[in-house]
C-alpha cells in the first residue's frame, strides 16, 4: 500500500509535464530589445505623431489656396459732394447721385496661376516636418546610452555574484576541512571562525549585489514600461566591430534633412516673387450702381482675368537668399565638426578596445597561477601547514584576480557597444 500511494504521488507530479503545461521560466531580455522597448515608451516619441499631424493641418490648409476665394464687404458713406453735368448740357436735367451713398459687394476670385507658392510651400511643410521628426530621431538615439549604462551595469553584477558564489565555495571547503581538524584536535577553533565569518562576509557582499541589481532591474523596468523582476535574465550581447566602417548616425540624415529645406526655402523665395493670375467676378447691390448717373439701388456684376506681379519682394529676395546661403554653412559646419568629434570618439574607442583585449588575457594568465597557489594552499591547509588567514589571502588573491578580468570583460563588451552606438550601427 505504501509503494501504491507513492507512485499515486509520482504520477500527480508528472501529469502538468504529461499534459504539456509550460512551467513558469525567467524572463529573457536582449539588448536590441530593451533599446526597442525603451524608444517605444519613451515620452518623446510621442512628439512624432504630433509633427505628422502638423503637418497634414498644414498640407490641408495651403490646398485650400486653390479653392476660390471669396470676400464680402459692405459701406454706407456721406460725402459733403458729388458729381454733376446739369451745367454741360443747357436743357437737359440729369439726377445726380445722392450724397449718401451704400453698396454691399461680394468678390470671387480663383487662381490660374500662382508663381508655384502654393506647391512650394506645401514641399517646404513636408520637409520642415523630416527636419522636425528627424530631431526627434536623435533624441531617441541618444536613449540608448543610457541603456547600455543600465543594461551592463546589470550584467556586471551578474558576475560579480558568481564570482562571489566562488568565494563561497572556496571558503565553505575550507571550512570543512578545518572542521575536521578541530574535531581531531589538530587546529584551533579560532581557525574555524576566521573561515566563518569570511563566509558571512562572504554572504553579506551576495546580498548587496543582489539588492544593486535589484535597484537597476527596476529602473530598467521604467524605462521599458515592462515588468521585470530579480530573476529576469539578461542576455549577454555579442557585438562585431567593424572597424573603418562609414559612420551612419541619425544626426546625419538631420543634417540632410536641414539643407534640402534650406534649398526648398530658396526655390520658394522664386515663387513669392513670380507673376500671378486669376479670375475674378464681383456682384453687388447699392445706390449708385454702376451707372453713376441713375440714383436708385440696383444689381452690378463685373468679371475678368487679373495679372499681378509682387514687385515689393524683389528688394529682400537677393537677401533672403544671401541668408539661405549662411544658413547652409552653418549646417555645414555642424555637419563638419560632428563627423570630427566622431571620428575622434572613435579612435580613443577602439584604442580602449586593443588595451582591454590585451589586459584580459593577462588577467586570464594571472588567474591560471592564482589558482594553483590556491590549490596549493588548500592542501596546506589540510595539513595543517598553514593556518585559515593564510590560505583566505590566497582565495582572496584569486578572487581578486577573478573580479579584474569581470571588469574588464565588461569595460570590453561596454567599450564595443559603445563603438558601435558611436558608429550608428546598433
């Protein structure tokens, strides 16, 4: 009956496995993710739709130009004289126009032909608007250093716990061998407690890593707007530098973006100081109409084509070009000076890269003998031929050892992410 009720339990256990029930599993997180995240909820982004609906309101307004146009107006005057002929023609009597005098006049008008204003200020709105969004693009950007800052601090801490968990390890064999000894009477058991409150101390530094990382999976967690927790495993990235490859950042593509506007402002400078043409109709009723010498309200209509040419512009048109034109240098140099400070970035970055791949193989040497004099002292202590100080200076040594090639795996891995974030390739 025993052996039945235990394989009962058995068989409990294994049905969710049988049955294909997913067991709860840590989350997973890479670094392309949690930059895509973070832009995603990033308050800034939000500024992109509201340049898009700039500029579609604008779009729409400027089609309007091509709809008529019409423009009522109204007036009622008294003038102190008016125009007579009864003294010309001896016997004939005309009715001159009273001195009050009203009309009320409606005037349509279309365009024909518009110099191209409408048509350029409709590309300098859609250009403005890539100026605008492209801004925004950089901002995002520069998100992502930030990240890297957060993501590898978190990474680091990740090996600083193992590493400690080493520590551990080491101290809890020695603990066990000294225990032994103790229980012989061939050690101290001040020996013994030395070990143990190395293992404490041991377990206290586990405990402040894991309260740092804590802290940074929180902040993390804002910045995406995703719920992240102790056990969430960040994925160490595996970053390619490609050196000497085309610098590709979104400042750039602005810098672009700014001189075709600068072009688009000259061509519609043009167009504002181009001949126009249009149709126009008026209609209105008033006293006098059209016929100034028949005192009565009556209907008007006149219509025709209208040719004007904005001759006023022409003064300023040279100059507002001129300042087009330093407007463009200044981009140019912008343009100019970022891709030098870049390059620059770059070199000291890469230097940095060659220094740590060469520090970490030396690390890894370091290690290699750290190790058997470790070992070494183990089995000193063992034999009593040192005491529990000297064989902790020797894991300690180890540890130490340990931490400066995790400090520089990660200076290395942040060296290169930060290589490729400077070269626009992340």
């Amino acid at each position: 009956m025993p052996m039945f009720f235990f394989k009962r339990s058995i068989l409990f256990f294994l049905l969710p496995a049988w049955f294909g029930l997913p067991a709860q599993q840590p989350t997973h997180l890479t670094l392309d993710e949690a930059y895509s995240l973070a832009q995603k909820n990033y308050p800034i982004i939000k500024q992109k739709d509201l340049v898009k609906q700039t500029e579609d309101i604008t779009i729409k307004n400027l089609q309007t130009g091509y709809l008529p146009q019409v423009t009522l107006n109204g007036q009622a005057t008294y003038q102190s004289d008016v125009t007579g002929i009864d003294n010309f023609l001896p016997g004939i009597n005309f009715q001159s126009p009273g001195k009050d005098q009203y009309k009320v006049l409606a005037d349509v008008s279309q365009v024909i032909y518009d110099g191209g204003v409408i048509r350029q200020q409709k590309t300098t709105a859609q250009l403005n608007a890539e100026v605008e969004a492209q801004k925004v693009e950089v901002e995002l950007y520069k998100l992502k250093d930030r990240i890297n800052q957060i993501y590898l601090g978190i990474l680091f801490l990740d090996e600083q716990v193992k590493q400690t968990d080493l520590v551990k390890q080491d101290v809890a064999v020695g603990i066990k061998q000294v225990e032994a000894q103790v229980k012989n009477g061939v050690a101290l058991k001040s020996n013994l407690n030395v070990l143990k409150a190395q293992w404490l101390q041991t377990d206290q530094r586990i405990i402040e890593l894991k309260a740092s990382r804590k802290g940074l999976i929180e902040t993390l967690s804002l910045f995406l707007n995703q719920p992240l927790d102790e056990k969430t495993v960040l994925e160490k990235p595996v970053v390619n530098v490609s050196a000497n490859a085309a610098i590709s950042r979104p400042e750039l593509k602005l810098y672009s973006n700014q001189s075709k506007l600068i072009l688009q402002q000259n061509k519609l400078v043009t167009a504002k100081n181009s001949p126009r043409a249009g149709l126009f109709a008026q209609g209105g009723y008033g006293r006098p109409g059209l016929n100034l010498l028949k005192n009565e309200f009556s209907w008007f209509y006149i219509g025709g084509i209208r040719v004007t040419w904005p001759l006023g512009g022409l003064y300023t048109m040279k100059k507002e070009k001129k300042l087009n034109e330093v407007n463009q240098k200044i981009t140019d140099i912008q343009k100019e000076t970022f891709l030098l400070n870049t390059s620059t970035q770059l070199k000291q970055q890469q230097s940095e890269i060659d220094k740590l791949n060469q520090l970490i193989e030396t690390d890894k040497g370091i290690i290699d003998l750290r190790v058997q004099v470790k070992e070494a002292a183990r089995a000193q202590l063992e034999n009593g031929v040192i005491t529990a100080n000297d064989y902790l200076r020797e894991v300690n040594a180890e540890a130490q050892a340990r931490q400066l090639l995790i400090a520089h795996e990660i200076q290395l891995l942040q060296a290169q992410i930060n290589y490729q974030t400077t070269l626009g390739k992340q």
